[in-house]
C-alpha cells in the first residue's frame, strides 16, 4: 500500500512528521510551570541533609535547611545572627546560661506548635560535627514555660552562639512527637520542620521536592513548588540552564561563566563565601629556612596579582582580602587592602639576600584549586621565587597539612562556620590544626580572648591578634572565594548574596519569579 | 561434570574473596573520608567523633572481620554520605541502570554486529575501511567528549532532547548512544574477526560450493558460529555497562550505579565503594561461572581437560 493509496500524501506525512518533533522538542524542552522553581545542584543530595541534628561541618546542608527547617536563630540579610523562632536570646551576668524567649504561634508542617521540648530535643538530639564540642560545655537545658527555657553551661563560653545559632545544626529545631513518634530512619524519609517549604518527595541522585507551606510565621512564600535537580557535571549544568531546564545552576566557574555571561537572558551570580584561600609559610619558623625572614613572605604577598587571578578564575567577582578571617565574621579587623608590586617584592627579597631570587621547593595545594596555584607560580616566578606546584587529591591535602607534613608554600583554604577566635584557634594558636607553629604575643592574646566575657574587651583582643597576624605574615591572604551560580531568565529575586557569607539562593520565602511580588 | 561444577564454585568464592579483600584495602589507602566530610578548621576531638561513628578508629583487621560477617548476612554497610544502607541505594540506582544498559546494549549489538558482518564480507573494501574507522571513533573518542557535543548539539541548538535527568526515552537517547557507541566499537571488531575466520573454513566454502546463495550462507552459517565469541562478549559488557558506566551518567546526570560509584569514589564513601566493586564483580563471577558450566556442558572436552 502507498502512501497515496491509503489517502495521505507526502505532503501530509511531512506535516505529521514536523508535528511530531514540534511535540518532541516541546516535551524535552520541559520548561517548568508558572509557579515552580527548578534548582541544579552541583552536588549530590544527602537525606542525612534533611536533618539538622547530623549536619557536618560543611556548609552544603544549609542549603536545604534554609528550606525545611528554622532555627532560633540563623543569618539572615543585613543580620548574621537574626532571630528566628526565638524573639530574644538573653546572655546571664556571670555568662553561664542563656536564657530564649520562643516565638508564639510558630506551628510545623504537621500543624504542630513548637515549644521549648522541641528546642531542648534539638540540642539534646544534635549529633552532627561539633556535638563534642558543644555537648562538653552544655550543663542542662531547663523549660520555665512552654515557650521560655534557658541553656546552662559548665563554664563561661563567649563562642556558644557561634556554635549554637551559627556553626551547627543544634539550633535549628525538630518536631519533638513526630520524631518520636516515626523514628530516626522515618524523619529522614519524611522530615517535617518548621521552615518555609515542606517536603514532598526525594529520589536519590534525582531530585527533592518541596511545597510551600502556607503557615510559614515570617511570610508565605511567593513560589509554589521548588525542586532541586542533581546534575553533577558543569557543562551539563550550564545546557540545562540555557534550554530552561532549571532556572538556578549553582557553581558555573572559569569559560563556563564566561559562556553563561555570553547567552541571552542569563545572568551570573556571585555569593561571596566565607571562604578566604591563601599562601601559608609552615617553614617560617625554622631558622635555617628562607621563610623564617618575614621580608620574603612579605614579598611572596606583594608579588601576587590577586586582581588578574579573580579576573581569570571568578570573573572578578572574588573578593581580595589581605586576611585570612572572613570579612562576615565576628571579631573582624579589617586589614589594609593588599598591594601588588613586584618591584618593591624584589627589592625585598634582595634585602633578605635573595638578589637573585631562590629556589623555593614545592607549592602544595588542594587539586580541585590548582588553577590558583598555576597562576600564583607565575606570579612568584617573575620575582625570582621558583617553585614547582604540587597538587594533591583533596582528602590527601588536607589530611597532609593537618597532619603538619607540607613544607615551602602551602595554598590553603577553609569554610568552616565559625567567627574570628574559632579561626584563630585552627589556623594561629598554639597547637592549632593547620598552625605548624605560633607565636607567643598571639597565643598569649588568644588565651586572654577566649576567657574575656565582655564583648567590647575580647574584640579589641581578637583585633589586635589579626593585626599580629598580618604584621608577621604569616600568610599571603588571596581571596574570599565567590561562588558563581547562573540563573535564568524567569527569576525575579534569586536569593544569592542576601545573605552575607552564604554562598547559595536563601532566605527561599523571599525568592519569586518574575511578575511576583 | 559434579566435581568441575564444585571445582569452578570454589573458584568463584576464592575471586570474590580476593575481590572483597583487594577493594577493602584500596579503598583505605585512599584517604580517610573523615576530612572530606568537615570543612578545615574542625576540631580534631570532633573529627575523632566522626571516625568512630563510621568505625574507622578499629584496627584494620576488625574493620574486615565486621565487613566480611556482614556481607554474608546480606549487609554491606551504611553509606558515610547519604546515611543509608548500600544496598538499599544499590538496588534504588539498579532499576536505572538496567534501562540504560539494555537499551545500550541493545543500539551496540544493531550497529555492531551488522557493521562487522559488512566489514568482513567485504573485507578491504569501502565498508570494511568505514567499519574499522566507526569503531576506532567509538573507541577512542572520550565518553565525556561525545556526551558534551551531544547534549551541545542535540539539547543546546536544536532543542530536541533534554539536556539530562532520566524520565522517558528521550532522555535515554543520548546517554545510551554515548555507551552503546564505546561497546558497538568492540562488539564490530569482534563480529568482523570472528566472521573472517568462519567464512574460511571449511563448511562455509562447501555451503558455497553446494550452490547456496550468499546472504543464506552469510546470514545462517558463518553468522550463527560467529556470534558465539561475541554474544559472550556482550554479556560481559553488559555487566560493565550496568555497573561502571561513571563517566556517561555523571554527563547526563543519570542516576545509575556508575554516578553512585562516582559519588562513592569522590566522598570517600567506602561502603558504597565496596558494594558497587563487590557486586558488580560478584555478577561478572556468576557470568563467568555460567558461561564456564555451559561451555563444559556443551562440549565435553572442556570439562575432561579441567
């Protein structure tokens, strides 16, 4: 039978079939409702994510805590520690408890209302990263009323907000019945908090869901449904943002970026991270090692073009520090903007004997930032410092360096939540993680900071230990690292770079698309 | 027959022993996961914490001794990352996997087995020269390379697939296309190789010189005997293709075993490392044996000179 004896024509074939691919492109195009966020993750999601009790210490879980849950007090935009479902945290005199007055009328997915059991749980149940460090300094935790309790410590600590409503999970707070009531294992397939979306669904390695819980205390969120989408690769990431896919990809780095910025209706956004990467000297105390004289690492600093390195690698949009703290942390100083200048780094190093420079061994750093490391080679190179990079798998770098095996030049980085002292305590201080060393002016301000309970006096200390620290470089601070994510052309308010040092789209209630309020 | 059946099990438990002992090991002396898990900066006593969560402060022969005994009652483990058990995200990425394998396997053999037919029967020639550059492409382009340009094209400029993600069969085209060209590569060769030296033997030149035609001859007695190598090969492939299609599914963010053992690999996540290895060389075993008992059964040499 022809085509023609069956009454259709070639003409009509063509047109079926063009119909057909019309319907095909249009379903893989699968461009999301009107009211439905789709978000790329970068990385793979984790249900040990969907429970504030076992973050780690890493930052990524936010990223779904500030969907799911809520906390007494977490950062928020223009406050870093803004209170939440606590109205007010209140310090004793003496500094051994804190006492929180709970927000009223704040009720959970389930319809249940939080009360002061569902914040004393949390705490008692929080067993993520620093629960040691938490838990050994925690006495008790009384209730005085539904929505009143206070926390009793062992011994004064001025970092146990930090710890509480910053760095753990322990604040953030857990329907005390309904974890109870469906186990460990059942939260984590089904969690319930108190935050602004409720979960829908998970598929592992594919997608969460989540719905938009109308009862929200702050507000009710603008979006209606948001879903994230793991695709591990870049390149793939970037294709699904230009097709509509998803309207948020998180981590678009180097030509990637540059592709992204190139593409119509895309647009790049920065979140500059509580990140700073540097160049540590582990070598500066041994007498016998060109380190030891603090002109060289002075020098190492000035040769270094941060400016050009965050044009090529983050599009200019990391932020140049000359610290190795945080610029959103607590305790902060503000150290001079650093300098490069070349000429005056040899003249330094001709000061320190180095006319002609010196062969400076290797500059170790962790693989996956390597592309720093090449570009500060050159940098050095060009002063006569030379050095031969060496880069290592991630986990073999770190546990390297804490294990205090690197030597020459270290490239360096760290995330970890915390503020200023907690920093100085793994990167400075004596006996340090990453410290190969110290220095007894700063040890001995450590020590005094970590005792003072009055604000003022422990920031004039923790200021003037990173002034000591910088004065003695002893390290060439680069960058607070931006993390780059692509959003699309349907999104109104995207979140990032609300708030401060967090490097993904949050708070999620405040996000909309365009033509939403 | 009993006693080469009992000789090949002994065998197979004696590789997966070795399997099971060789990964254990690997896995260890990668690093430890503990510093992949906290931001620089964590305290060592909390570090300390998370090591004896996942018992990694035992010794390493305890750390074995409790592997061992658990993988004979069936428990591989709780993943570091995902807090799971293994094996329940093992069999919730198999299902996933098997899609993409059969439906690579399936585009590999329909292009290489006739592929490798036309280069053989015309061997020397256009076809033959074609086949051999096809396979030589499918062999050595990147799977990461053919995956990007794929998406680029297909997703990017046409807009005819999705880019990623798995769902209905368009999102399996490119994906299975990207694995099944790798295998198709190997399976053309084979088949070609295998066919040559079938259209030289004897029988075929006699089901010639009987006056058969040549697509008969072709296609029912050299192709029947040619394919025994290849569908043995396919099998193994398929094996392959189910268990370490890594680079594929993490381009087109598949989520099979090969993205788990990518993700196993990447967090240090030792459990999910060793279910994967184990398991996917456990089915490589069992094919093994399989095969290895037919073929003993089929020709009674095997089994005699064993």
């Amino acid at each position: 039978m022809t085509a023609r004896s069956s009454g259709t024509t070639r003409r009509s074939v063509l047109v079926l079939s063009a119909a057909a691919m019309t319907g095909i492109a249009a379903r893989a195009a699968g461009a999301a409702p009107q009211d439905e966020l789709r978000v790329a993750s970068h990385v793979s999601l984790a249900p040990t994510w969907f429970d504030p009790a076992e973050t780690p210490g890493i930052i990524t879980p936010f990223m779904l805590l500030y969907a799911m849950h809520d906390a007494v007090m977490k950062g928020m935009p223009g406050n870093p520690m803004a209170p939440c479902l606590a109205e007010s945290c209140t310090m004793a005199p003496d500094g051994l408890s804190y006492t929180l007055a709970l927000r009223r009328g704040v009720r959970f997915h389930n319809g249940e209302e939080m009360t002061a059991e569902d914040v004393k749980f949390s705490l008692e149940r929080y067993r993520g990263a620093a629960s040691k460090s938490l838990k050994e300094r925690v006495a008790r935790v009384d209730i005085h009323e539904p929505h009143r309790l206070t926390i009793h410590l062992h011994n004064p600590w001025p970092d146990f907000l930090t710890y509480y409503a910053g760095a753990t999970g322990a604040g953030w707070i857990v329907p005390k019945k309904y974890v109870e009531q469906v186990g460990e294992d059942g939260f984590k397939k089904a969690p319930i908090g108190a935050g602004p979306y409720r979960f829908v669904s998970f598929t592992p390695g594919v997608e969460l869901v989540l719905e938009a819980f109308e009862g929200y205390w702050r507000k009710k969120p603008a979006i209606r449904r948001l879903i994230f989408k793991v695709i591990p690769d870049e390149a793939t990431r970037l294709a699904a943002l230009q097709r509509k896919e998803v309207d948020i990809a998180y981590s678009i780095r180097g030509e990637l970026a540059g592709e992204l910025l190139r593409t119509p209706g895309l647009s790049l956004n920065p979140a500059v991270s509580s990140a700073p990467f540097w160049l540590y000297f582990p070598e500066q105390w041994d007498p016998q090692s060109p380190w030891h004289d603090r002109r060289v690492r002075q020098a190492t600093s000035l040769a270094l073009d941060r400016e050009t390195i965050n044009q090529a690698l983050t599009m200019g949009h990391s932020r140049l520090t000359g610290s190795v703290f945080p610029e959103n942390f607590e305790f902060y100083w503000p150290p001079p903007k650093p300098a490069y200048d070349p000429d005056a780094a040899r003249k330094l190093l001709a000061e320190a004997g180095h006319q002609r420079g010196f062969d400076a061994g290797e500059y170790y750093c962790d693989a996956s930032y390597a592309n720093i490391g090449e570009v500060v080679l050159n940098n050095l190179r060009e002063v006569g410092i030379r050095v031969k990079l060496r880069p290592l798998e991630r986990a073999a770098f770190f546990k390297a360096y804490a294990e205090k095996k690197l030597k020459n030049i270290v490239q360096g980085a760290s995330g970890a939540m915390g503020n200023c002292a907690t920093r100085a305590e793994a990167f400075v201080a004596k006996g340090g993680v990453y410290a190969y060393g110290s220095y007894p002016d700063i040890d001995a301000l450590f020590a005094e900071q970590a005792v003072q309970t009055d604000r003022a006096k422990r920031t004039a200390i923790l200021h003037k230990l990173q002034q000591l620290v910088q004065e003695k470089a002893i390290y060439a601070p680069i960058w607070q690292l931006a993390f780059l994510s692509g959003v699309g052309p349907r999104v109104g308010q995207s979140g990032f770079g609300l708030i401060d040092g967090f490097a993904y789209t949050a708070p999620y209630e405040d996000l909309t698309l365009k033509g939403q309020g | 027959m009993k006693q080469f059946i009992v000789r090949r099990v002994g065998y197979s438990l004696l590789s997966l022993f070795l399997l099971s002992v060789t990964i254990f090991l690997f896995v260890r002396v990668t690093g430890d996961p503990t510093t992949l898990l906290v931001e620089p900066g964590a305290s060592p006593e909390d570090i300390e914490n998370m090591r004896q969560q996942f018992g990694l402060d035992r010794p390493i022969w305890v750390q074995y001794w409790l592997f061992a005994t658990s993988f004979v009652t069936g428990d591989l483990g709780q993943s570091f990352y995902y807090r799971t058990p293994v094996l329940e995200l093992y069999f919730q990425r198999l299902p996933n996997s098997l899609q993409l394998a059969a439906v690579a396997m399936v585009l590999s053999l329909l292009i290489g087995i006739p592929s490798g037919i036309l280069a053989a029967v015309r061997v020397g020639g256009f076809w033959d020269s074609a086949g051999k550059t096809f396979s030589l492409l499918g062999l050595s382009l990147p799977q990461f390379w053919v995956g990007l340009v794929l998406i680029l094209f297909f997703s990017v400029y046409l807009g005819w697939l999705p880019s990623s993600g798995s769902g209905g069969i368009l999102h399996l085209l490119m994906p299975a296309f990207t694995l099944g060209w790798y295998f198709a590569a190997a399976h053309m060769r084979l088949t070609r190789s295998s066919m040559l030296e079938v259209l030289d033997s004897e029988y075929v030149k006699l089901a010639r010189l009987k006056g058969l035609p040549e697509a008969l001859v072709i296609g029912k007695h050299a192709l029947k005997n040619a394919l025994i190598p290849v569908i043995t090969l396919a099998g193994i492939n398929l094996v392959v293709m189910i268990n370490v299609a890594v680079v594929v599914e993490t381009v087109f963010a598949w989520p099979g075993i090969g993205r788990l053992l990518y993700e196993g690999i990447t967090f240090r996540d030792f459990p999910v490392v060793q279910c994967v290895v184990v398991l996917g060389g456990s089915m490589i075993i069992v094919v093994n044996l399989l095969v290895d008992i037919l073929y003993a059964y089929i020709d009674p040499r095997i089994r005699l000179e064993s």
